[in-house]
C-alpha cells in the first residue's frame, strides 16, 4: 500500500505539471490567430493520438467523416456533410416519399420544436402540432442536439417505433408518445373545392416537385367551376424546393413580377426570380392566403411575394423565420455539402429569417425596419416571419385534448362511432351531439384516462372538433377530414367573411384602410 501511495504522487505531480504547461502555453496562445496549418496539423495530431492510445479502437476514415460532420453542423442548424445515405434521404424526401413519423423539425431556443406535422402521418395522428417541443427521444435529451440528428433518430424502417417526448405550448408537463414508423407520401395539394358556392378553397402542403404544375390545373378547374374568390392554405406547410415557390407565385403574379432575390455574401452572388407568364388567376379575383408558424421557407416566399405586391391578404399567425437558401454541391465518391449559400428577400426587400448566428457570428439583417408593399405601398415589417395583415393567433391544444390524442381515445373512439352509426350523414359532414359528447367523456373514463370536470369543460370544444374530424376521415378518407376541419375554423371564417365583402382584389385591402386604389 505504501508504494502504491509513493506511485500515486508522482503521477499526480506529473500531471499538476503538465496541466501548468498546458495552461502557460494556452494563455499565450489566446493572444495569437490559429493558422489553417496549425489547425490541420493539430487535426492530424489528435487522430494520431486518438488511434494509436484511445481504449477502443477506432477507425480514422468515420473519425474524420465526424469531424466534417462537426464542421457543417457549427455553421447553421441547415448545413450539413452528407454521406451517400444522407443524399438519399434527401432526394427522397424532396420527391415526396420516405420513410419516417412524417414532420418538420427546426430548433427553436436548443430545441427541436415541430414546424409542421404532414397530413395522415404517424405526427398528426398522434396529435403533434406547430410548436410543440421535442425534449427526448428514446430517453435522450434533444436539447443543443443538432437538426440534421434529431431527423435521423425520427426516421427509420417502416413498422419501427420511436418514442418520444414532447412539451406542448401551454403545458407544464411532457406528453410522452410513441410513433410508428411509416412510408410518408407528402401530397403537393391533397385537397380543393369550392365552399360557399364560388370561393375556392386550396390546401397545399409541401412544394415537393411538380406542385406549381399540380397547382396550375387545380386553378383551371376551379375556374372553370365558376370561382369568383380564392382561399390558398399555407398553414403547416414547412416548404420545400425554391423552384416550385417561385412557380406557385408565378400563377398568381403578373408576368415580370419581382417574386424573391436570393443573396450571397458578395455584392455579385445576387438573383432575382420573376414571374415568367401571365397570371392563371385573373389579378381582380380577391385571393386570401392563410400562414402559420408552421408555414415556412417556400410557403414565406410565396406569402410575402403575394403580400409585397399587394395580390393577397395574409391572414393567420406570424410564419416560422426561415429565410435561407441551402444549395447542394456534390463531391467524390457520391458525398455531398448541403451548404446555406444565401438569404432570400421578398420583393420590398424584406429579409424576414429568425437565425440571426450564422458561421458563429451574429448577423444583422433586416429586422425591425419598415418597408413598403409595390401597390397601395402599405407598411409591411421585416420581421421574425412573414407578419399576416390580420393577426389570428392560433389556440393552444389543452391539456386533456393533448392526453386523448396521445392515449389514442380519440382515434378509437371515432372507430366506435363508425361502426355503431352505419348511415353516412347526406350532408357530408359531423355534426356531433351533446349525447355523443357524453358517450365519448365516458369512454375515455373507462380507458382510465384522468380529468377533471372543469377540465373536460375547458376541453369540450376543442375535443369536438378533433373528434369531428377523425370520424370524417373514418367515413370519407383525407378529403372527408379536410372538408370537416374548416368547419368552425376561425380563421377560414375570418377569410370567408372578408371574401364574402370583396368584388374584386383591391376591396380587400380598402377594407384594412389602404390609402389608395391600386396603380
């Protein structure tokens, strides 16, 4: 035991003077600027030291693979190094299928929060909304955890589970949920009609490939409907591909229309996109956009493309910041960079992205500064998101709703309701009773799901309407829930009414107190 004693100081001394070492030499090391070669010279080192002493071994190409990884990801949470799996899933996911629970993730405060829940994906079924957080997955925490790894954690084989949790906005304590993986087919527009006889309604959802032209033929068919006003629905639609935002916008715009710029960090890495042909969409029909927080990148392009040019009233709640333009540049043995390569500007010139820290420094871009629509030169503010012209703040998911989405009473409920009620309803949609209403606060009871009567009131409602729409959806697929869900939304009533009131495209924005009548 003694020599072990007289062993052990040595050391320790040893390392006391090494430590001193180290600390004198890194004190007069914070006065110099690191070089590129020292840098690669000490990446080189650490390699060295780390294959020849570390307890396990390891292999030098996946450690540099890391370290490239690492590189990317200090940038922006969306740049990335990509390995020929990563391109995959990229491609895949811009074509419009993969596999995964079928959501858009972006960081908000070191966490993942939900952008947006595709349609019919495991997320929306399980009652994953716009801003909730995701603060584990499988039992680890997400906070600080890079975008591009908490996606890869989400996806995975089709028939897989994930189990996560979530803190939804209004909630002091996590919901717990678990997904099952599936096959995601994100649909550009998987629904349209005519509502109220001659206002068109469109939800679109992605701008995956092919969803301008998509979009296009839905506006020829409308119009040959007879449509004298048009609701386009933006909300939870996190984006996609530029091309097709500014070909979305081009159906909408006046042929030589200034749709967005995208620019670099030099004065020469400047592009304007116009609109190329003349307007689908006669420029006198009234047009309202809806927007969201989860409406993002592509949907903020054409939102505050529409909005500049004073085409169509944005009406909802102020939409996500992402104003970045990553590009993908190819490199040997099928690796790639997805690399944030500009910003993009509306056509007033706002910049309105919310990730101010790009390559580690904070940037200054066009926040708080006012400028002008094209038109009725209205004010429009460059801000964290495009901020609609009605403000329409979305109604936060309660706590006993949030538990019967997770629990899955809602989902078996509505199976119940099917099978006990065979005659589909001639109008088309669910209009539940407060018979109904007190068969299902009993069922979820007796799935020993706990809640007080205040809360089932303060829950009722918003229930309801969840409940109305999973019922549809039993009884007509997607396009019966889509029909189900604008009923008593407040804000397509809002669009409705405001359309209702417009002949033609300029009396919608006389009514908000434009001071003049287009030029």
């Amino acid at each position: 035991m003694k020599a072990l004693r007289k062993l052990i100081v040595p050391v320790i001394a040893l390392g006391i003077g090494l430590a001193a070492g180290y600390a004198i030499r890194a004190e007069a090391a914070e006065t110099q600027t690191p070089t590129l070669k020292q840098m690669l010279d000490l990446m080189n080192a650490a390699l060295g030291y780390i294959s020849e002493y570390y307890v396990e071994p390891t292999d030098k190409a996946e450690l540099v693979q890391a370290a490239l990884k690492g590189m990317l990801s200090s940038l922006d949470p969306y740049s990335e190094f990509m390995t020929p799996k990563d391109k995959e899933e990229l491609e895949e996911e811009t074509s419009g299928e993969y596999s995964g629970v079928g959501m858009q993730v972006g960081l908000r405060d070191g966490w993942p929060t939900v952008i947006a829940p595709f349609d019919d994906s495991p997320a929306q079924k399980k009652g994953l909304r716009s801003g909730d957080k995701i603060i584990e997955i499988e039992g680890e925490s997400t906070y600080g955890m890079g975008i591009n790894d908490v996606v890869k954690k989400l996806r995975g084989p089709e028939g897989t589970n994930v189990t996560i949790k979530v803190l939804k906005p209004g909630l002091n304590d996590p919901v717990e949920i678990t997904l099952t993986r599936a096959k995601i087919k994100i649909h550009p527009v998987p629904y349209y009609d005519l509502i109220e006889g001659s206002i068109g309604y469109i939800k679109m959802t992605s701008f995956s490939s092919d969803a301008a032209a998509e979009l296009a033929a839905i506006i020829d068919t409308l119009n040959s409907r007879g449509m004298k006003g048009l609701i386009l629905d933006l909300r939870g639609n996190p984006g996609g591909l530029l091309r097709e935002a500014v070909d979305v916008s081009d159906v909408f715009l006046a042929k030589n229309s200034l749709i967005v710029s995208t620019r670099g960090r030099g004065t020469e890495d400047v592009i304007n996109y116009f609109a190329r042909n003349p307007e689908k969409l006669s420029l006198d029909v009234p047009m309202v956009v809806l927007v969201d927080q989860g409406s993002a990148s592509a949907s903020e392009i054409v939102a505050g493309a529409l909005q500049d040019w004073d085409r169509a009233l944005i009406i909802g709640d102020t939409t996500f910041g992402k104003g970045l333009v990553q590009r993908v540049f190819p490199l040997d043995y099928n690796y790639a960079l997805r690399l944030t390569t500009s910003r993009y500007y509306t056509p007033s010139g706002r910049c309105i992205n919310k990730i101010t820290k790009l390559g580690g420094k904070e940037t200054k871009d066009t926040t708080d500064m006012v400028f002008y629509t094209k038109r009725f030169e209205r004010e429009v503010m460059s801000s964290d998101g495009i901020v609609p012209d009605v403000v329409i703040e979305p109604e936060k998911t309660k706590e006993l709703t949030a538990k019967a989405i997770a629990d899955g009473g809602l989902f078996a409920f509505a199976l119940k309701y099917t099978e006990k009620h065979k005659t589909l309803p001639s109008s088309g949609k669910i209009a539940l009773t407060s018979a109904d209403m007190a068969e299902f606060k009993k069922f979820l009871a007796d799935r020993k799901l706990t809640f007080t009567e205040c809360e089932w009131e303060e829950s009722y409602d918003q229930l309801k309407y969840w409940l109305e729409q999973d019922i549809a959806e039993k009884y007509w697929g997607l396009k019966g829930r889509y029909r189900q869900s604008l009923v008593g939304d407040p804000v397509v009533e809002e669009a409705l009414k405001r359309l209702r009131e417009a002949r033609k495209t300029d009396d919608l924005f006389l009514a908000i107190g434009a001071g003049k009548a287009g030029k």
